[in-house]
C-alpha cells in the first residue's frame, strides 16, 4: 500500500490562520448512538506551527503530550532544527507531527543499483501524534486529494490521513530539493511497526541514536522509499 495525500499545491503548502470557530461536523451523532464522526478532508487545515499552550493535546505518550505542548517545539522552530505541524478541524485539533531533515547510509539491500552514493537525503518524521480526545474520528480522502484510485473514496484515521499527508508533503518537497527517503524511530510495539510496514514502511538495522548521542536500543528505526 503506498498512497499518500497530495497538498492543496506542488509549489507551497498552504498555512491558514489556526481556525477559532468549529465547523460542524458531518455524521456526528449524541454521544449515546456512538455513531464515529466522518469528516472530508476539504475541512481540515494543516497549519506549519505548533498548536500553542491555549490547546488542548494529549497524546498516549508523555513525551509526544510535552514535546507539542511545552517550548520544545517552538524552540526547534525557532533554531530550524525542526519544524511542527498541526491539524485541525474546525478549532478541533486533531494531531500534530514535527519534521526535519536526516540522512540515510545506503547499506546492503538499502542501496538501490541507481544509486552510487554511500549516503541519501532524507526527511524524518521527528514526533508524532493524535489527541486522543478525538482519536475516534475518520477522515474520508475525496478525489481532490487522493494521489490514486481518484474514483473509490477512502475513510481513514486521523493517524492514518496524518501519516499519507506526511508522505505527500515529502513527494512534494523532492519536487524543489533532492529527498529520496522518509525516516521514522518506531517504538518496538509489533502492531505499530506492522501499521507502518503496511504503509510501505521497512525496517532497518540502523541503531537509533537519541539527541544527546545515547543510542537507544529500544526504538525501530524505520525506511520509506519515496521514489521506489
């Protein structure tokens, strides 16, 4: 399975004002008939900023609820060490992921007979995660949007629509500047490393080493070819 959701343009992607007032949502239903809300993705922003102290984020993981809601990720804005995106519907925030650059060493069955480097550019996915206030909700990816199979819509996650828009943006930056692969550090949970492995995600055995040089034996550092 390889997809991915195209940004509204090759040449920029968009970053409208955080939205203030929510939009209502299509199929939602009182909290009794537990109907899961579906949403098109023409009414989501993706916005290149933090979603900042005044909103509400809770990640299932600690470190991902502090790294978006604490200075750390202004800080990396602000130093170009990375950069953090946020999804929204409505005033709704969805999710939020940080990218930056990386590079690959192309070792063994990683190194394409194309290539004649040793090294590749890369763009990693840094931090990651869904409020879990509204992990529940699905997106559905409308024709508009789908890189393939345009005439059969698609409902996905909010994990799922934030992964496929991570890909799409990597596709779309390659278009300016040279990036071949996109990296991720897994934690070594089996039905999340499959859940990447299904996107077209492999694993390798590069040890992944934490920003204050410790590797970190725990995590699963994980390869996607964006031109394979």
């Amino acid at each position: 399975m390889s997809k991915s959701v195209v940004p509204a343009s090759s040449a920029s992607v968009p970053a409208p004002a955080v939205p203030t007032a929510a939009a209502p949502l299509e199929g939602a239903a009182s909290p009794a008939r537990e109907a899961v809300p579906v949403v098109p993705d023409y009414q989501l922003s993706v916005i290149a900023q933090p979603p900042g102290p005044e909103h509400t984020f809770h990640s299932r993981e600690e470190e991902i609820t502090d790294y978006f809601c604490g200075e750390d990720a202004y800080r990396d804005a602000t130093q170009h060490v990375a950069r953090t995106w946020s999804v929204w519907h409505g005033a709704d925030l969805l999710g939020c992921f940080a990218i930056q650059t990386d590079a690959v060493r192309l070792d063994g069955r990683e190194r394409p007979e194309s290539i004649p480097y040793l090294w590749a550019p890369a763009v990693k996915i840094a931090r990651f995660g869904v409020n879990e206030a509204v992990a529940r909700r699905k997106i559905q990816l409308t024709d508009a949007r789908r890189a393939d199979d345009p005439d059969e819509p698609d409902v996905v996650s909010v994990g799922e629509y934030m992964l496929l828009y991570v890909i799409g943006l990597a596709k779309t930056l390659s278009e300016q500047i040279a990036v071949r692969y996109l990296t991720l550090d897994a934690l070594p949970r089996e039905g999340l490393l499959t859940w990447y492995e299904n996107y077209g995600f492999e694993r390798t055995n590069v040890p992944v080493i934490d920003y204050d040089g410790a590797t970190q034996a725990a995590e699963v550092n994980m390869l996607f070819d964006l031109h394979g």
